[in-house]
C-alpha cells in the first residue's frame, strides 16, 4: 500500500538497466529514428490479423504498412495462410486497391485491374492478357513475391526483414504458450485507423499505462477505480526480454451508466463490465487469477499491444511514418455473438472505445507539440511506467553501436 491507498505492484522479471529518466531530444533526431528503423524495427515480427479474419479458402485482407511503405496481401488458403507484396509483377500497380491502408474480401483470383494479370491464392501468375506480345517471357517465374508469414495461437504474424528471422517461438519466448484457442474464439468487431501528428514513441508510451485512464479518460470512463485501488495499479507486472506482461485491476464497485447495464446484461459483458467469471480464460490470461481483474495487456515491442479481457480483446498497433508522425491502428474483438443481445453488447464497446481512443490521439499530439518545442530535456517516469522505461532500455540495447 503506498500513500494514494492503491496496493504496490509485483514485478517479476529483469528490471536490469531502466531507468526512470528518459531523454527527449535523441529520440526526436533522424539519426534515432532510422537507427531503430533498421535495427529494431526490420527484424521484427509483426501481428497483421486474426485467423477469424479470414475464416474460409479465398478470404484475404491486405494491410498497408506504412513503416515501410509496403503493401501486404493475405490470403487464407486449404493449407494455411500465405502472404505476398501487394505489388504486381507487371509494372508493380497494387494488385488489390486499398483505402485507409486497408482492403478485404474473399477471391479465388486476384486481378490487377490495370492490364489484366491474374494470381491465384498461392500468388502463381494465372494470367497475362495478350501473353503472345511479351518476348522471352516465362510467365512461372513472375508469381507475386511472397512474405514470411506464421501463425501464432489463431493469430498471423509477418516478418519483413531482410534473412532468416529469429524462429518465432524463440521470438515470443515466455508468451509462446498459454493461449490456446483464446484468440480465435473471437470475432473481429471493429477497426479504427489515424494518421498523427507524433513520434511513434510518444504514441505508444500513450497505451504504456493505467495511470492516464484515472485523468484523461475520466469522461469516457469516469469509474474504473475503485476506493481500494484509486490510482490503478497494477497488480501483477511480468518484465521479459522484449515483451511485457500485466494485469490490469478493475473496480469491483463497477456500475456503469444506464445504457450499457442494459445492454450487458442482455449480452457479453465487454469492456468495461467487470467480469468475475474466469473459468473460460486460458493459463495465459490473468495468470494468477488476480480479483478484481479487468483486462491483462501483453505488449510485443517494438510497436504492438494485446488487451486481453474475459470475453473481449483490443489489439494496439503504431506504425512510425516518419520521426513526426504515426499510424494507430487499434482493431476490437469480441467473443462470437450468439444472439441478438451479443451483438448490441459488441455495438456499445464499438463506439465506446472509440470515443477513449480520440482522448489518446488527441493527448499524443499535444505530447509531440511539447517535446518537440525543445523545453524538456528529460521526462521523469514513474514505477507504473515501467512498461516505457522497459521499452526504452530494450531500444537502447538494440541500437548501441
Ligand atoms: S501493372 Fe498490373 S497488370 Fe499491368
Ligand atoms: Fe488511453
């Protein structure tokens, strides 16, 4: 218990080299960002989707990343999952047009729709209109290029660098288990993209905590601490190499305003309800069985966090576009409607969350505004920022010459 009344952390794992000091003016140079772009960021896995995304043979989204001003098409097959550079062989045009970065459907043929070339599932070249005019043409060698894929507990995962990637499981290390079929018991319900104005880092510290939620989202979600518990704490904070886990407490006195009572009791009790229920979650999730308990995020640096709930999970990605500016992208998932009431339970978390997420862009960029005005030499974090000072350390490794 500490002097706000909200009970002290347990932290497991390496806490070796953080530092509650983080510097400002280097991670807003050229030389930082293109320094963790090639040395962090290239050797990365990177979760694009869920495999509940593209259920059946032929079903396909593809994601533009712009980190790496790449285009990425993936495609449900018999056999699996299958990836491919959005590009087509022809003059190089994006086979599949995509809007806000973003396009889905379900196909058995993929057609360029500037002169007519054709791919199958497996990214072969199937056809070349007036094939005859081409000289010294093998049409088997112009398949479109593939993109390591793998799929980790129902969810997809790319890699875009150059070689042989570190081997998935190696990669995931401690969270490799514990999730079974958690991820694909899940359906997607929405998706919500922005491009800000803020350095990437600045973005993710924006999710890297619950102590903004108790301020910033006091609005939106005016009663997720409890008494016991004012400032949030966290329970439980599980540090490894390049990943984080932590639990997140919630407020047993939870009520909620009118609307969502209605509609939780009716359906699923999403976020934010207090579900006490955990006899579904899988060993990964709340791993302690922690009470009360709203949420657990695992964070994958360098970009990406899991919010993992009893019946709901929200995935958190930033994409860096430039030093200045970024990609949220955040996609919510809920458990399979089985009625009606389901469905109006995932309609109430849909908009709810997106109201909470505007609070965050809006704050990251008022963030970028300050740092990048040169006042601050340093910000000062706390013990329950310990996921920032965790990332930063793990940045700091990568990059050191
Ligand atoms: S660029 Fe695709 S068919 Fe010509
Ligand atoms: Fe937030």
């Amino acid at each position: 218990m500490d002097n706000t009344g909200s009970p002290k952390t347990h932290f497991s794992g390496s806490v070796a080299n953080l530092t509650a000091k983080i510097s400002v003016e280097d991670k807003l140079s050229q030389e930082y960002y293109d320094a963790v772009i090639e040395k962090v960021f290239k050797p990365s896995w990177y979760v694009l989707g869920n495999l509940n995304d593209i259920p059946t043979p032929g079903r396909f989204f593809v994601y533009d990343v712009p980190t790496f001003n790449m285009s990425v098409l993936v495609v449900r097959t018999e056999q699996g999952v299958n990836a491919f550079h959005n590009v087509c062989r022809h003059r190089g045009k994006k086979v599949v047009q995509t809007k806000c970065g973003w396009a889905q459907g379900n196909a058995g043929v993929f057609t360029c729709w500037f002169h007519g070339w054709a791919y199958g599932k497996d990214g072969a070249l199937l056809n070349v209109p007036d094939e005859m005019a081409f000289r010294d043409f093998d049409k088997s060698k112009y398949g479109l290029v593939p993109i390591k894929v793998e799929v980790w507990s129902g969810l997809i995962l790319a890699y875009f660098g150059d070689g042989e990637p570190q081997p998935l499981k190696e990669w995931l290390g401690e969270l490799y288990e514990g999730f079974e079929d958690y991820y694909t018991r899940m359906e997607r319900i929405a998706t919500f993209s922005a491009d800000v104005k803020s350095n990437w880092n600045w973005a993710m510290d924006s999710f890297s905590e619950g102590y903004h939620t108790v301020f910033l989202h006091r609005n939106t979600q005016p009663e997720l601490t409890g008494k016991k518990n004012p400032m949030r704490h966290a329970p439980i904070i599980d540090l490894y190499g390049h990943t984080v886990r932590t639990s997140g407490v919630a407020n047993p006195d939870y009520v909620g305003p009118p609307a969502e009572r209605a509609l939780y009791k009716h359906g699923r009790k999403l976020s934010p309800a207090v579900e006490t229920d955990y006899s579904e979650l899988p060993p990964g999730v709340n791993r302690t069985r922690y009470t009360p308990w709203f949420f657990d995020v695992v964070w994958l640096f360098p970009n990406f966090a899991i919010l993992n709930g009893p019946h709901w999970v929200s995935t958190l990605m930033i994409w860096p576009i430039d030093k200045d500016h970024s990609r949220v992208i955040t996609d919510h998932y809920a458990r399979k409607a089985r009625h009606a009431g389901d469905r109006l339970a995932q309609a109430y978390m849909r908009g709810l969350l997106v109201s909470v997420t505007r609070e965050d862009l809006s704050a990251m960029e008022d963030v970028q505004y300050g740092l990048s005005s040169g006042a601050l030499k340093h910000i000062h974090v706390s013990q329950q920022e310990i996921v920032l000072q965790k990332r930063y350390a793990f940045l700091e490794e990568m990059i050191k010459p």
